[in-house]
C-alpha cells in the first residue's frame, strides 16, 4: 500500500470514529484494513486484548506517525533497530517516528551510532567507509 492511500483509508476511518469513538464503528472489512496497515507499518498485529478501543488507538497511532514521517515506513531509507531510542536535543525518536531528515542529521553528528541502525543509504555508507579511509591516511 502506499502512503496517498494509506492516508486516505485512515482519514475515512477516523471520520467514522467521530460518530461513535470506539470500535463498534468499524465493521469487519475496516477492521482488516487497519489490520493490514498497522501490520506493514509496524510489523506487528494491532493488540489483542478485550477492550473497545483497539481499532480506534491504532487508527490515531497510524494516522499521526504517517502524517509526520509522510511516507510509509517501507520507503525510508533510513529504520533503526527494534527497540533502539536516540535522543536529538530534548526529542527521543524510535523507528516508528524518526524521519529519513533526522536520522541523517544524527548520524553525521554521531557516526559511530551506524549500529543502531537497521537500514541506512548505500551513499552513507559509501560515504562513511571513505571517510574511514581518509582518516586513516591522514594518521599514518
């Protein structure tokens, strides 16, 4: 799926939570899109619990990490790992909220930090390999 119409299934979902604002608004074939989406932004089934508000916090967690990332997760070229946080001033981000912008910022400023990644660029690392290099020529 990509994120024009991500977006637009999660902005018709969120216009049915103004209606009700728990999961009985959602019928079986919303429930499976929300599903799928929080499954290929995530990597992870949306909780399973009893309570009536599953659907509904994943539909505002989606729609509020798409709309700052602006890009589905699958096109970043940038992802940390899972469970890492970086800290950039007062700000911590996660893979679920860090942007490609933010992401190549910290790793300028902290280019050991490459292992907290899970996905970077070929160019950074091209990059960063001959900068190694020169570096090395540089001591010696």
């Amino acid at each position: 799926m990509d994120y024009q119409t991500a977006m637009d299934q999660l902005t018709r979902l969120r216009s049915l939570m103004s209606a009700g604002g728990d999961d009985s608004v959602f019928n079986d074939e919303d429930r499976a899109i929300i599903e799928a989406i929080h499954m290929e932004e995530t990597g992870q089934a949306v909780r399973k619990c009893a309570c009536r508000d599953r659907y509904t916090d994943a539909v505002i967690t989606l729609y509020s990490s798409l709309k700052r990332r602006k890009t589905m997760a699958k096109d970043q070229k940038y992802m940390l790992r899972a469970g890492v946080l970086i800290w950039v001033g007062t700000e911590a981000y996660s893979r679920h909220n860090i942007t490609d912008e933010i992401a190549a910022a910290y790793l300028k400023m902290h280019p050991e930090a490459r292992s907290k990644f899970e996905r970077v660029p070929e160019t950074y690392k091209s990059k960063a390999v001959k900068t190694l290099i020169e570096d090395a020529e540089k001591e010696a």
